[in-house]
C-alpha cells in the first residue's frame, strides 16, 4: 500500500504534516532512548514555553522562559541544541519531498506546466509565437552559470548531509513505490536507524575549517546533483523542443548552462587562498569529473554488448574498437563493448598523467592519455552515431548520452574557477613593478588621469615589467603567482578551466587596466595580438561604485587598446553587480534601486558601443544580500539586462537547500534556464513602465537611503550595539570558514564583510538589512502626496515586475522576523540606554514597514499571497524559535566568562540550527 492516499485539493498538504509528525516522532524517541526521559521532557518544556511566549509574546512566559534555560547544566545544553536543530533540518527534507509530491501530482493530473519549468517557458515562448529558427538562436548564444562560492558561516559538515540524503531517498521511496506493510516497515526501520546515525554523528568540525574543506564541500555538491542531473536536464530540453518543433527536427543543444565557482580562486580578503591553492582546487575538481567518467564508462562497458554478428557498425566505431588495447576473444565481436573499454582505459591513463589516484576498475591494459577533453568527446560521439545509426535511439539515448552531456559541460576541469582580487592589491602590486622597472615613476601619487597614461603605455609594449632579478614583496609575488598558475591551468586542462578574473572594490577605469597590466606579465593578455585568455571583470559594490558604473565602462570602452581586447572576447564584456556590500552600504530599497538603474545604463553604454552586456550577479542568500526565488528575480530585471547570458553566485546553506538532493537541484537548475529564456525572448523592451515610477523610486530611495544611514553609520554606539546584540562576535572568533569576517582588524561596519553582517542580523531575527528604511520612505512619500501617493504605490506594485519583487522578498524577510525574539537579543547590550534607544528606533522601523507593506499589497497578514512560506513557517516556528532562546541564553554564559568547551559549541550548533530553519537566512 502507498503510505499517502492520494491528494486533493482542499487537504493536498496531509502528507507534509505526516512526514513532520513522523520524522518528529522518530527524532523524539530517538533522544528519549539515547539520553533519558528527563532530557527529553526538559525539550519538550522548552518548546511549549517558546510557543506560548511567542503566540501571546506573554511575560510571564518570557521569565519563565529566561529561568529554565538558565538552570539547564551544561551536559545537557548540547542535547537541547541538537534536538531542535536536527528537527529543523528534518523539516527541511520532508518539505522539499513534499514540493517533489506536488509536482508529480501536478504532472500526473495532467495540468498546465508550472511557471519556473522549461514546458512553462516554451508554451509562452510558442503563444508569443516564437518560431524554431529564434530558439535555436537564443539557445546558440545562451550562457548559464551558477557560481558557487565558499560561506563564512556554513559549519555544516559532509557526514550531516550524507545522511540526510539518505533519509530524503527513504522519504522518496515511500511516495514512489508502492510498499506492502511489510516494506513499509522496514522503510520506517531504516528511517530510525538513519535518524539515530545523525544524531550520534558529530554536527561540528574539530579544527577550523581550511580553504581545502570548503573545496570538498562545494565539490560534494556534484556528487550529490550536478554530474548526473544536468545531463538529465538537458536531455529532457531536448526532447521538448524535438517534439514541439514544428519541421520535426530534432534539437541537439549546445552546452549552454555549465558550473562555476568562486572556492580556491576568490582571494578578496582571504590570504590563505594562494597559487598552489588554486591549483589543489583545479586538481581536486578534475579528481571528480574523472572519477564520474571513469565510473560510468565502466558500466556502459559492461552494458554495451552489441555483437556485430547481429547489429551492424560504423566504420569508424570500427576503427575505435581496433584502436582499443582491450583484446579478449570472448568480445572479439563485440566492437561496442572493446571501443568503451578503451575509452575507459584511456581515462584512466589521462587522470594517471595529471597527477589524479582514480578509483574503481582499473583496466587491464595500458593506454594513450587523452590529449583534451573534445578528444573524449569525440570518441563518444563515434559510439553514439553508430548506435543511431545501425541500432537504436534508444540505445543512444541512455545512459551514454548523459555521458556525451557531462563530458561536453565538465570537460576534464569540471567547473570553472573565478580568481577575484581587491583592485587595491592589484594597485599596489602594479605600482611595486612599475617602482622598480622605472624608478621614479611614483604611480600610486598619480591622479587618475596620470595613471591610465602609465598603464596604456604599457599595455602598448610587450615587454614584461618583472624581473627575476628583483625581489618584490610577498604580496607582489603571490599576485604574480596567482596569474602564473591560470596561465600553466590553460596548458593542462585547457582555457575553460579558469576563465574570469574578477576587480573586487573597481571604482575606476585605473583598476580595469592595473588588472590588464598583470595578466600580460604571464602572458594572459597579449598587446602584440590584442588578444586575452579570461575575462577582465569588473565589480561594482557600494552605492557609490554602481552609480559610476556606467561612466568606467564607458571610457574604457572609448580606449582602442581595451575595445581591441573585447572584440577578442566574442564582442562581450561582463561586469559584476555587488548586492551584499552595496546593501550595507546603503540599504535594502536604496540597493535594489540603484542596481536597477545601473542595469539600466550600462544598457545603454553597451548598446552604444556595439558591445555584448553580460551581468553577474553578486547575490547571496538572504534578501538583504540579493537572494529571494531566483525565477522572480531575474523576470525582475530590466528589459535588455539578460540578452540570454547571465551569471549568479549560490552560496553558504542556500547551496545545501538547493542542491543537495538531487531532483530539488534538477528544479533549480531549470528555473535558472527557464528565467533567462522568458527574460531574453519574451521581455519588454522597456526599461520599466512608465517615467513617474522612476521618479517615485528616487524619491523613496532618497528618504530610505537616508534613514539607513542615520541608524547604522550616524548613531554614536550603533557599532557596539550591533556587535553586542547579534552573534557578530562569535562568528568572528569561533573558527567558522577561512575567511576572516572583516576585511580590517576592525570593528567598523564599514570594514565588516557583508556576509556575517546580514548573517549575525537573521540568527537574532531582526533581518535589518532586508527592510530597513522602507516604513520611513513611504511615510515621507504619503506626507507629501496623500491618498494619491498610495494609489500610485499600489498601481507600481501590480504594473512594475521589479517593485513587485522588491516588496515580495520584503514581505518574505518580515515574515521570519521576530521582535519578541530580538528583543531578547538586545538584553545582550551591556548600556541599557543605548539598547533602549536603538531597539526602539529598529520596532517603530519595523511596525511602520510592516504598515506601509500590508496597505500596498492589500495584504491583511504577512504571507497572504505565499501560501507556501506561510506552511513552511508555521511548520518550523515551534523548533526553531527555542534555538533562539538558547542560543541567547548561551551568548549570556560566554560572554560573562563561561569559557566550558561545551558552551563555544552549543553556540556553533544553534548558529546552524537557526540557519537550518530560516534557509534563505544568510
């Protein structure tokens, strides 16, 4: 029998209760039988109090609260923490099996493609009547990439996910098959045993975490998804649009989405990413693709036994199995079989020569390494032709044809590497060489002016500035080292393996040409051939840099030397918007805007100068760092900014949510591919509806902008406020991630990175920087212009994609904040007039948000129009707000001198658990 009857619409979210209340159920007893009735009723009391205070926000409720956790010893603190956390994460994996259930039911129903999916997009693309002919064009010219990047505060390990995988397959199993009871009890067993295997595993690392762990960690991701589900991906696109083809023409569709990845090449603040770094990531990637290769080749060898005595074969596939150095009379006719084997020992020698142990069977016969990946690839493509040729489609399009797909989108590098530096360390370094080649030259007192002067002299000459004869700084020779190791990467696994390299902090064409500069010193950039080997990005951070954005790329591209280098490029130049810095910079609404306008001219500086855009997103995870559903957000851009290419960070526990099983990951992919399909063909060519919304937008802008920066950059003790009210301080000092958490050893806002600044302000859920300022600028818009001016905000909010966006990402952020919580977390400023004063400019902030919010959208609640986030919400809340209450309670030990080994790590757990709960939180 099926464990779920089947669904209807008025109760189509029993099973999802079901899953919680049994997932609930076995963690419940697991802690009861492991660490005793008393530890298990001490949880249970903790909860129902947090429920109580958080319903009623009743003070009694609040002291009782505040007493009990303060009487929890030490030895049980952990447990507590554990408890709740794992529930989080459990509740985590029966919703995304709950989102696969209802898209199975949805398919199986019959029912019209659901918007984010591939049939969703092609059924608009077909109403808008847009023919093969534009397809292929689009899909021709298409560049999909997530990149994924290293998290500060991720502290999740491998072994927590691995086990969490498997309980998501036995969930899945149990909706897919049909168990008899005795199956269903044994599936039930399993679930046990699983959930006792994660809560006696250990959630935290022992030692800090290298720049090497988060390599491994962002690598297990492919193992999880990536190798295996892409190729399905672009499989069943395939298929669609051979059967929607109206001249019946079967799409082969080149390899447009691919992976990229900021971890072991991104160095902007991060000094133990180093050349030899980058080249343990480059390795360790390729560690992986040919390990996968190797794996499937192995088993389509054994699959492949075609005899040629009943099928016929190219005469190429022929060749192929002669060239094999498997001989064995017993395959003698079995050409397929003999030609895989040799690609799979031919695999094998290549990962011998790169330095690269493979794993599995190993061939009982040397051979010739693979001189490149289209060498692989060509040889299964012998394979597949003959088999579509002579034999069957069916046969071509299993297993081997996600093979042929993986091998075309990971090559032998797997992903690309971005390398990223501070455009500051770039300007030193280059002012170091210029110093010693020609004394005197004083680069760094030139003005701007003066120093692209120098720099295009240059660039005009292909003699290199370095000597060996000189000894430059550590700093310096890192930095040469760094573009020394892409050039050698080029030589070994070929120019796709590290592709751009990114300016971080560019605030004029100066940082563009430094960077220029030091990739003609190794030879990445050559003057003579006007030709360059990767991607010179820029980044636009702060309010300030994206409002000169469109001036630098401007001017640069009015200098022949770089215009020369772009056409070299295919005709495009990528530039990177930063939505986490520009955020702390200037706030939610201000961010969001002044991204928007920038969009908005480099659109045009682009168009002008005959240059292709391409946008790489900066987003993270929460609202405040440019997260919110990927699908929204790219629909949101203006018309013109996709042009069918874009690039977007995945980071820290957003990667974990979204890729970690694999048929959620198959999803997210899609709607990436998706997204930049609708945005691309069927967007409006205008920038945004109509002038007076932009002139609205400035004018709220303004007002937010201002009051943002009234309160975290104006206020005497708003730094310490915010250090001593928010886990700021453990996340600096407790050995989460490589990277230090400012970029100075400071305390100044202005010096902290953006991460654990919208990380530390969603764990003690105030979610400051995804809401800030909004109540206060639409309350000076609505003094100024009354019941008109509310009329107008609400028009924007149903005409204008980009506001709709904005407020639905507000309203998502709102939702997960709690002030009865925060307020709790503000006990933790020792000057109690300070605390006073702050947490009461940040509730009155917060109710006139939430306020303006509700009027705008007609919304009587938060979530009105999210019925998803609603259950995803409530279904968490009685977990996750005792996380907080401890982890409070836990801030208070530590920082009054409680130095037991056990505290430090009930505050890395609960920085998880809440993490867990909240999912886009960081």
């Amino acid at each position: 029998m099926n464990n779920h009857a089947p669904l209807t619409d008025q109760d189509k979210d029993t099973p999802l209760r079901d899953d919680i209340r049994m997932l609930g159920r076995i963690l419940g007893n697991t802690v009861r039988a492991q660490e005793g009735v008393d530890v298990f009723g001490l949880i249970e009391r903790i909860r129902q109090t947090s429920v109580r205070f958080h319903r009623d926000d009743d003070s009694d409720a609040r002291h009782e609260l505040e007493a009990m956790l303060k009487e929890v010893a030490h030895e049980n603190t952990l447990n507590v923490v554990r408890a709740f956390s794992y529930f989080s994460q459990l509740s985590n994996i029966a919703e995304d099996e709950h989102h696969i259930r209802r898209s199975r039911a949805h398919l199986r129903a019959g029912s019209a493609p659901r918007e984010g999916s591939m049939a969703h997009a092609l059924t608009l693309a077909s109403q808008a009547g847009i023919d093969d002919a534009r397809l292929k064009e689009f899909f021709d010219t298409a560049m999909i990439r997530p990149v994924l990047t290293a998290h500060p505060t991720e502290v999740q390990r491998k072994s927590i996910l691995n086990c969490q995988l498997r309980i998501a397959q036995l969930l899945d199993e149990r909706d897919r098959v049909a168990l008899t009871p005795e199956e269903e009890e044994e599936n039930e067993e399993s679930l046990r045993r699983e959930i006792l295997l994660l809560w006696e595993t250990r959630m935290l690392r022992l030692t800090k975490l290298s720049v090497v762990d988060e390599i491994a960690n962002g690598l297990s991701f492919y193992d999880y998804t990536f190798l295996r589900e892409l190729p399905k991906l672009y499989a069943r696109l395939e298929d669609q649009l051979s059967a929607r083809s109206q001249s019946g023409e079967h799409f082969d569709l080149p390899s447009f989405l691919r992976m990229g990845s900021w971890i072991g090449g991104d160095r902007d603040g991060n000094p133990f990413v180093t050349a030899d770094i980058l080249r343990r990531a480059l390795q360790l990637q390729s560690q992986v693709a040919f390990n996968f290769y190797i794996e499937e080749s192995s088993r389509l060898s054994n699959r492949l036994s075609l005899s040629s005595g009943l099928v016929d074969v190219s005469p190429e596939l022929v060749a192929l199995a002669e060239r094999s150095p498997y001989k064995s009379a017993h395959t003698e006719d079995e050409p397929y079989r003999r030609a895989m084997r040799g690609i799979h020992a031919r695999l094998w020698a290549t990962a011998v020569k790169l330095g690269i142990q493979p794993i599995g069977r190993q061939p009982g016969a040397a051979a010739e390494p693979y001189p490149d990946a289209e060498t692989f690839r060509t040889d299964l493509d012998i394979i597949h032709n003959s088999l579509l040729k002579y034999c069957s489609p069916a046969l071509a399009h299993g297993k081997l044809r996600e093979l042929q797909r993986a091998a075309s989108v990971f090559g032998f590098h797997l992903a690309s590497i971005d390398v990223r530096q501070n455009s500051d360390v770039h300007e030193r370094s280059v002012a170091e060489l210029l110093e010693a080649a020609h004394p005197g030259t004083k680069y760094l007192e030139k003005d701007e002016e003066g120093r692209i002067a120098i720099l295009l002299q240059e660039l005009a000459t292909s003699r290199p500035l370095s000597s060996p004869c000189v000894q430059y700084s550590e700093e310096t020779t890192g930095e040469l080292a760094i573009f020394r190791a892409i050039a050698e990467s080029h030589r070994i696994y070929g120019k796709c393996c590290v592709q751009n390299a990114i300016i971080s902090k560019t605030d004029g064409v100066s940082d563009m040409l430094e960077l220029a500069v030091l990739l003609k010193e190794v030879g990445l950039l050559n003057p003579a051939a006007g030709t360059l080997d990767v991607n010179l990005i820029p980044l636009f951070e702060t309010i300030g840099d994206l409002q000169n954005a469109p001036g630098i790329m401007d001017r640069i591209f009015s200098i022949p030397v770089f215009r020369k280098l772009v056409a070299s490029r295919d005709e495009a130049q990528e530039c990177m918007l930063g939505y986490s810095d520009s955020n702390k910079d200037g706030g939610f609404l201000t961010s969001g805007w002044e991204l928007y306008k920038a969009e908005i001219q480099l659109i045009e500086v682009f168009k002008r100068h005959g240059v292709r855009l391409r946008l790489f997103h900066g987003r993270g995870g929460s609202v405040g760092r440019g997260g919110g559903p990927s699908y929204q957000a790219i629909l949101a851009q203006p018309g013109g900014a996709v042009q069918g290419q874009i690039r977007l960070t995945e980071q820290g526990e957003v990667i974990a949510s979204k890729y970690s099983n694999p048929e959620v990951g198959r999803r997210n992919l899609e709607v990436l591919a998706a997204a930049t399909l609708e945005a691309t063909l069927l967007a409006h060519p205008e920038a945004a509806p109509c002038a007076d919304y932009l002139a609205v937008m400035d004018e709220l802008s303004d007002e937010a902008f201002k009051a943002y920066r009234h309160l975290v950059y104006e206020t005497p003790g708003f730094e310490t406020y915010f250090w001593e009210s928010t886990v700021i301080s453990e996340i600096a000092n407790l050995n989460i991630g490589s990277r230090p958490a400012s970029r100075k050893k400071s305390t100044a806002i202005e010096d902290l990175r953006a991460i654990p600044w919208v990380f530390s302000w969603a764990q003690s859920r105030v979610m400051l920087p995804g809401w800030f300022g909004f109540g206060s600028a639409v309350k000076a818009f609505l003094a100024k212009r009354g019941d008109a001016g509310m009329a107008q905000l609400q028009s924007m909010y149903k005409e204008w994609s980009f506001f709709a966006t904005q407020l639905a990402n507000m309203d998502m952020v709102l939702s997960k904040s709690d002030l009865a919580i925060a307020s709790r977390y503000a006990e933790l400023v020792q000057d109690a007039s300070l605390r006073d004063a702050i947490f009461t400019r940040i509730k009155a902030e917060w109710e006139s948000t939430l306020e303006v919010l509700l009027a705008i959208t007609g919304q009587k609640e938060l979530t009105e129009g999210n019925p998803l986030l609603a259950r995803s919400i409530r279904n968490r809340l009685p977990y996750l707000n005792p996380l907080n209450h401890v982890q409070v309670e836990l801030l208070h030990r530590y920082r009054e001198g409680d130095k037991d080994d056990r505290v430090r790590r009930g505050i890395l757990l609960s920085i998880n658990g809440v993490a867990a709960g909240l999912r886009n939180s960081g």
